[in-house]
C-alpha cells in the first residue's frame, strides 16, 4: 500500500503557546529543504495542529520520503495516512475498512482500538461515538480481530478535519527542534568520533552551525583535511549546510612547542583555538561556541582544564557531551553516520602535538606565566592565522 500523504507530528512545538506558527513555519521550511534533494513532487502545508506532507505526482519513493525527513530536527513521528473527503458515516465505514484490509493482513489475527478526534464540531458523532461505532463495523466486517484498548497491535486514528485524517502507523523522527529557531554557533570540529556529535546534538535543538577546524600542514595531511569535510558534510544533513572555516595552525604550534613548557602544550594550544574561534564566531554571527569534551575523557578535559580553557572565552562554551561515556557517544555517532568517516587513520593537529605527559590540574596563573613567552612572537602569527582563514561551503551529500 503506497501513501501520498503523511502527517508530521511535533513534540515541543506544541507547547509555545502564540509563538507557535513561529515554529511551525521553521519547520516547514527543512521539510521542503530536505524532500529537494528526492525525486518527486511534494506540498508541504499545514491547518491548526497539523503539518501535511502531500506527495503531488506518483515519481516518488516513499521510503526517500521517510528517509529525508529523519533527518529534519523537530519532527516527533511521520504518519502515513489517507486523507479524504467527508462523504458520509457510510463511505468512512467503507473506507476504513478497505484501509485495514489492505494495511494488514485479513487471514493473521490482531488486536485493535480506534482513537478518533473530532476537530470539526459539527460532524454528526463525537469521538467516543466515532470509536464505539468504528469499532463495531471493524469486527463485523474483518475476520480474525479483536478490540484491546491497552496494549493493541493496531492503533486505528481517525480525525475529522476539513477532511478527514485516517492513519495507523508512526514512523518515528529525530524529536528536537527546527534548525534555525534558536540562533547560531561556531562548532569546534576535529576529525574525532565527538566533535561531529556535539554538532549533531547543538543544531537538535534547533541551532544553526558554523564549523571551525584547526589545520597543520605539513604535520597533517590533505587527507586529514578532507576527512573533516567529509564530516561536516554529515553533520549537515542535519543540520543543514555548515560553513567550515579552515585555520592554519602549524605556526601557533610550532611556537608554543618551542617557548612554552611541553606538559602545558595541550592547554595552551587549546586556549589559542578557542581564541581564534570565538573572533570567527564574532565576524560570523554566532552567538556561542561548542565542543565536544566530555568530562575525564582526556587530560585537556579534566574539570581543572576546561576551566582554564573557558577563562579565554567570554561568549558562552556549550559542551553537550559533558556528562557522556564513551561509549554513549560512539552508539550516537554510528547512529547519526559520523563513525566510519571518523575512525578513518587520519590524524588532526591535537594529536600530531600532544605532549608524552600533560598536565591534568592547570593552574591558570602558571598558564598566563608560560604564555607570556610568547610575547612579540604570537601576535603576528595569530593575525596571520586569521587573514589567511579558508572557508568550505559543506552541503550534504544524501
């Protein structure tokens, strides 16, 4: 049985009171953003409480359709469903019927109810009128089915709307909220199993990305480059399309390595990136940085170094992963489709220049003491850095 019509169901959306169209039309616009990139035709439209998907020609493959929309933050569940006209009680009966038929097989036994809503008041039975009675012309008309209104196999929806809504089944979605609905943020992003989740969890909730990575030629190579691309590519599908700015950091590193303490290189390094970020995140509209740490995971993310990393920041440093084993974050990544791409043996800068033994407690007035060795040095090579900054338009390939 092909559908041509699918409901969206939202979660949060739903509970933002005047402001919801708000919400509603962001939605809308990654749903039409997102079925582009499959063949066919597709309206996107929507009446009180309810989002529509109506497919406008049969060119289409309705598993695109469910495919492209799992990756669209904010929508909660994906209904396909018949929407009719109100022709009769006599005709619904008919229709329903046929539906159940068709939708299941009529020769294997199962259980069922009926939830019905009844938005237009004027239709002639209310929605327990509407169970009961549908109810009794399912079991008179379909051999092999019962009624369990706790635990059915089948939970027949039928809404009477303009039209009238008629669905059994939920495709579920990635839950969140609409890209676009709640600013900007630059994503610090390596070519590590983390960094792209972080991403992945921020645009959830509804943040549009921008990306920087940190690149150091010749001590890691194009293919390492490409590497991170590749993964803002899909982290975009997602998130929608990410511009990934390319900063080139040997010369940074080099002097660090070479004036400041080597147990120190780590947090130091690690507070110039955050330097640089937060003045791209500036100049691009961002409104906070995000990183993928996660508490212990590594020296440079014990409590004491993420304190001395922040003390550079003034915008806010979010870190969705803070609270997450490893292990969490590896079954999100598989999830998401970051993992293969980041498990690829290329290695970035933070791993070309880490020291044999870091340090794990900082303290921030010996930092500040080491940093100042490299005075006269540091500032011409950070305003290189910056001027010299590519950027790569990084659009989803799916």
């Amino acid at each position: 049985m092909k559908f041509h019509a699918f409901l969206i169901k939202y979660a949060e959306i739903g509970i933002k009171g005047k402001n919801r169209y708000l919400f509603e039309d962001a939605l809308m616009k990654q749903i039409r953003r997102a079925l582009r990139r499959i063949e066919g035709s597709f309206k996107v439209c929507k009446e009180d409480g309810r989002i529509y998907v109506m497919a406008e020609d049969e060119d289409f493959d309705e598993q695109d359709v469910y495919d492209a929309l799992q990756h669209v933050f904010g929508i909660q569940g994906i209904c396909p469903m018949l929407q009719v006209e109100d022709e009769g009680w006599e005709k619904l009966c008919e229709t329903v019927v046929n539906y159940m038929k068709e939708a299941y097989c009529e020769e294997e036994a199962y259980s069922f109810k009926v939830q019905a809503r009844r938005a237009r008041k004027n239709y002639p039975y209310n929605s327990n009128e509407i169970c009961r009675n549908m109810g009794e012309v399912i079991l008179d008309q379909i051999s092999g089915v019962h009624v369990d209104v706790h635990n059915p196999d089948v939970m027949l929806h039928i809404e009477i709307r303009q039209k009238i809504n008629i669905y059994s089944r939920t495709v579920k979605g990635p839950g969140g909220m609409p890209v676009g609905t709640n600013g900007k943020a630059m994503l610090l992003l390596s070519g590590g199993i983390d960094s792209p989740v972080a991403g992945y969890m921020i645009a959830k909730r509804g943040v549009v990305l921008d990306a920087v990575y940190f690149h150091a030629p010749p001590y890691t190579s194009d293919r390492a480059k490409q590497k991170v691309i590749d993964l803002a590519r899909e982290v975009a599908a997602y998130a929608g399309p990410v511009n990934l700015h390319i900063v080139n950091f040997t010369d940074i590193q080099l002097a660090i390595y070479e004036k400041c303490p080597h147990d120190e290189l780590t947090i130091i390094m690690r507070r110039y990136m955050m330097k640089i970020a937060q003045d791209l995140a500036g100049q691009t509209g961002c409104l906070a940085l995000v990183t993928g740490e996660s508490i212990g995971q590594v020296a440079s993310q014990t409590m004491q170094s993420m304190a001395v990393t922040n003390e550079v920041c003034t915008m806010p440093v979010y870190r969705p992963l803070v609270g997450f084993d490893k292990q969490d974050i590896v079954e999100i990544s598989q999830q998401i489709g970051t993992f293969e791409t980041s498990i690829l043996p290329y290695e970035d800068c933070c791993t070309i220049f880490v020291a044999k033994h870091p340090v794990t407690k900082p303290n921030l007035k010996i930092i500040k003491r080491s940093e100042s060795n490299l005075e006269g040095v540091i500032e011409s090579l950070y305003e290189t850095a910056m001027n010299t900054v590519e950027t790569v338009w990084c659009e989803s390939e799916r």
